[in-house]
C-alpha cells in the first residue's frame, strides 16, 4: 500500500481559508483566519485516525474503484469493505482481487445485500476464478471492527444504504459508533421523476436510515455537487492516458480495462465516490452546510424546516480534487 505524507495542520488550515475565501458570503470569515494566522499545532482530530469502513457497489460506475484504491493506498486505517447492491458475490470477489493487488490483504471483505440488479455491473471475467467468494457476515465483520475501536469509526457509503438498514435491524446499538459520510440524495435530481441513484436503487432502506443516521450528525456528499464534468474522468483525461501505458502497475491496468468497459457506453466516469472518500479524510475542499431535509416514498429529498438535521455538501473546489486525486493514485 502507499502511505500518506506526514501531518500537516498548518497546510490544512491554509488550504480551508484559501476555499473559504472563495464564497463570497465568507469573505469577512476568511479575512479573520488570514489575519489570525493557523491555529496552534494540537494534531489532526482523532476521527482523522479512526478505523474506516468503505461499502460499495463496486463494479459498475469505475468511480467506486477509483475511490477505493485510492483509499487502499492512503488510509492505513481501512480495515473494512462491504459490498452493497451485489451481483451474485462477484462485486466481493472483484473487491477482494484488487485490494490483494494493491498490497491490503490486512483489510476485511464481505458481501452485502444482492438487491437483485444486473444493469450496473460491466466487470464479468475481470476477476481471476481463483479468488474466492467473500463470506456475508456484515454485522458480524462490521461489530469485529467497531469493538477494536477506541472511539468512533469511519463509514463511507459509495452505494445504497441497504447495510446500514442491515446494521439498524440486527445491532442497532453499533449505528452511533459510526461517523458516515455517505454519497447519496440531491435536492434538485437531474430527473425529477426519480431518487438519487444510491437512494433509488434500495429506497426503503434510505428512507428507514435517515432519520436513524439524523441523530448522530451524518454528512450527505449529494449528486447536486458531484455530478458534474468538473470531475468527470473521460478517454482525454490525463489519468486514464496514464493506466494505459506501457509499465502500468497491475491495479492502473485494472483501472484502465473498468474505465474501457464503462466507456463503451457511458462518455466517461463523474468521481461522486472519491469526492466522498475526501471528505471522509477531512479534506478541505467539500463545503457542508447544516439543512433540514425530507424523503418522500420514492426517496427523493427534497428541504424541508420539519426533516432531518445533516450536513449536506453545497460545493466544492473541483479543479483542487482533481489536484488531490492525481497525487494519491501517483
């Protein structure tokens, strides 16, 4: 695995006045940090160090495989991938394969919920008939790792909300334990008609988990941020051209064949997952903002003064992702 650059509070600090700065009803906060200087070195927080627990519906969109090696290779802490939305096992399998090739075989996989769809999977034979199928205890691995923590531990929901329902049900005393930042919901959904996809494709368990995830201050990363060319990886990207040449290292080729196969029918990838996992790594760059938010019986969310509390992203600084996002798959 690779490991990150040492701490850095003061470039922390830097960085969020620097994207303070940038919303013009913030100007007069970011003048004030500017002026007082960083804060005293009292280290990152501990939820930056906490344990982490990814789960995702790994194998269709490759932004879920982009996110996840890059937490592969930059969170030591991950202990934990659960799949959601499975296909059959083979997402837990594919999971399981690319994390071996990416050095992680210290990290847990176990496969979630089969919802019963085949239209987002486009990864058949990828994964060597060797690997074996992942067993399914998700809250069995899901307490083994909340009972080694000191404190909270680090859920990043990259897919539908189906195991933390599962959780909810058969040990609903874990849920406080964790910290969720989950991509998932939008206000203004490109198709009115219809829920985010995340909360869409599992809509009962969306609308079951977020009044539960209200009471422990969940952060949402909704498609109104992170659908957007801004951060789309496409054939011209230079990350894509980089998986693809000559010496690429067994998980870019990985990479660059998932790329290929989601290419041959969609023009490119949105990075929705990774904007998540940075911001479940305190990266600066997402703004949140506390609202009040409903579901209606499609799950689509709409705001609403008597919802659920959660910090909801508004924006974030797409070209200092894309910045963030090259250096941690160098």
């Amino acid at each position: 695995m690779g490991g990150g650059k040492e701490d850095d509070p003061e470039g922390e600090w830097t960085a969020l006045a620097g994207t303070t700065a940038g919303f013009e009803e913030f100007e007069d906060m970011a003048d004030a940090m500017l002026q007082d200087g960083p804060p005293p070195r009292v280290g990152p927080p501990a939820i930056a160090k906490a344990p982490m627990i990814i789960d995702t519906d790994l194998g269709g969109d490759p932004d879920d495989t982009v996110a996840l090696v890059v937490a592969a290779r930059r969170v030591p802490e991950l202990a934990l991938v659960v799949t959601s939305d499975e296909y059959g096992g083979e997402r837990a399998r594919l999971v399981r394969y690319l994390l071996d090739l990416l050095g992680r075989a210290d990290v847990r996989v176990v496969a979630g919920a089969d919802l019963g769809n085949s239209r987002m999977w486009v990864m058949d034979g990828v994964c060597p008939a060797d690997v074996p199928r992942q067993g399914d205890d998700v809250v069995g691995a899901i307490e083994e790792v909340c009972s080694g923590a000191e404190g909270r531990v680090r859920w990043v929901g990259m897919g539908p909300l189906s195991s933390l329902a599962r959780l909810q049900q058969e040990a609903p005393v874990l849920v406080p334990q964790l910290a969720v930042t989950q991509m998932g919901g939008a206000i203004k959904y490109r198709d009115p008609s219809r829920a985010e996809h995340n909360f869409r494709v599992d809509a009962e368990a969306a609308i079951r988990m977020l009044p539960e995830l209200g009471r422990w201050n969940p952060r949402f990363v909704v498609s109104d941020v992170t659908f957007t060319p801004a951060m789309e990886i496409t054939r011209e990207s230079a990350l894509y051209q980089r998986w693809g040449r000559s010496g690429a290292r067994p998980w870019e080729r990985v990479l660059r064949q998932h790329f290929d196969r989601w290419m041959a029918k969609y023009p490119g990838s949105m990075q929705h997952d990774a904007l998540t996992l940075a911001a479940a790594m305190l990266w600066p760059g997402v703004r949140f903002v506390r609202e009040r938010v409903a579901l209606d019986d499609r799950a689509r969310m709409s705001l609403s003064a008597g919802g659920v509390e959660i910090a909801m992203s508004v924006s974030a600084d797409y070209s200092a992702f894309f910045a963030w996002l090259e250096e941690a798959l160098r």
